[in-house]
C-alpha cells in the first residue's frame, strides 16, 4: 500500500487546487492541477490547461500511485477549477443567497435528526453522514452519494424543504 493511500480523505484536501507531480507505478509521472481524489478508491483527476483554451482530465488509479508533491498553486486557477464543473445555476445566486440556501438546508437537515457537517476549504460543500454531499446551490440534483437509498431519501427531504421555503423549488428547476 502506498503512501497517498494510506492518507485520509482530509489530508488528500490539502493537494486539491494545487499543482502537483504523481509518480505512478511503472515510473509514470503525471503533472497537473488535482480537481478531486475519490474518498474509497483514492483516484486522482487531474486538469491541464491546453494552448488552444481546452482542456486536458487525466485520472489515475489511486492503487498506482506512489507519491504526490505539491508544485504550485496559483489563486486565478483555484477559482478556475472551482467553477470548472459546477453547473451554472450557481451563477443566478449572489454568495449571500447561497450561503442562506446552504445555512436553512442545514437547519432543515438538523431538524430532520441527519447529521450534516461543512467541508472543503470555502465550507460551501454540505456533507451528510460522511457519505453524500450536497453543492451549491443545494437542489435535489446537488446531492452525490454511491449510496443509492441515502441519496434518493435525502434528495426527498430537500426536495420538501424546497418546497415549503418559499417555493423555491423552481429555483432548481423544478415545476412540482
């Protein structure tokens, strides 16, 4: 077992944003942004810049990996990742907005008795029992679990949640 898979989900945040180096099995390396590490199978995707303003994702087998070294970080490709793969509904939202979605899902949650915590270094991301999470803006399709009944039970609160607040459930998109 190598030495990145033997690290926790929280030591593994400290790369996420950052330019790094992977020296894989096989004496491959790897150079690029990390985007993410899967939490179970210690996967790492990282982004790469194009000339011609694409981009390059590369995942890599977390069993492979040997050793990962921060190399860089830079603030403007931070928020470029950031907002990489969010969807754009967040862009309709100011941060204030999101931020009272986020505090009265998280009250709701709460009051339902499910144990919700804050993650990831802006705090934006919801995280349900250690295995869903929930990002802005904190609509049913939000939620990502590998846990199909968590998931559909917590997309259903949030979908209740959603529509006694105000319906804003046609914030998400939804006509129910």
């Amino acid at each position: 077992m190598s030495e990145w898979t033997k690290k926790s989900p929280l030591e593994w945040e400290d790369y996420v944003y950052k330019e790094v180096r992977v020296l894989a099995s096989e004496k491959k390396e790897y150079k690029g942004w990390l985007l993410t590490t899967d939490p179970v199978s210690a996967n790492i995707v990282l982004v790469n810049f194009l000339e011609d303003g694409g981009l390059s994702v590369t995942g890599i087998m977390g069993h492979s990996v040997q050793t990962v070294e921060i190399v860089g970080e830079d603030h403007r490709v931070r928020e470029k990742l950031a907002r990489l793969f969010t969807s754009g509904d967040c862009e309709a939202y100011s941060p204030e907005d999101l931020e009272k979605r986020k505090n009265s899902l998280k009250k709701w949650l709460e009051k339902n008795h499910i144990p919700i915590a804050e993650q990831g270094e802006s705090q934006r991301t919801l995280c349900v029992a250690g295995v869903l999470t929930i990002d802005p803006p904190y609509c049913p399709e939000n939620c990502s679990s590998s846990n199909e009944i968590i998931l559909s039970r917590v997309q259903d609160l949030i979908q209740g949640h959603l529509a006694a607040s105000q319906g804003e459930a046609a914030n998400c998109g939804h006509t129910d």
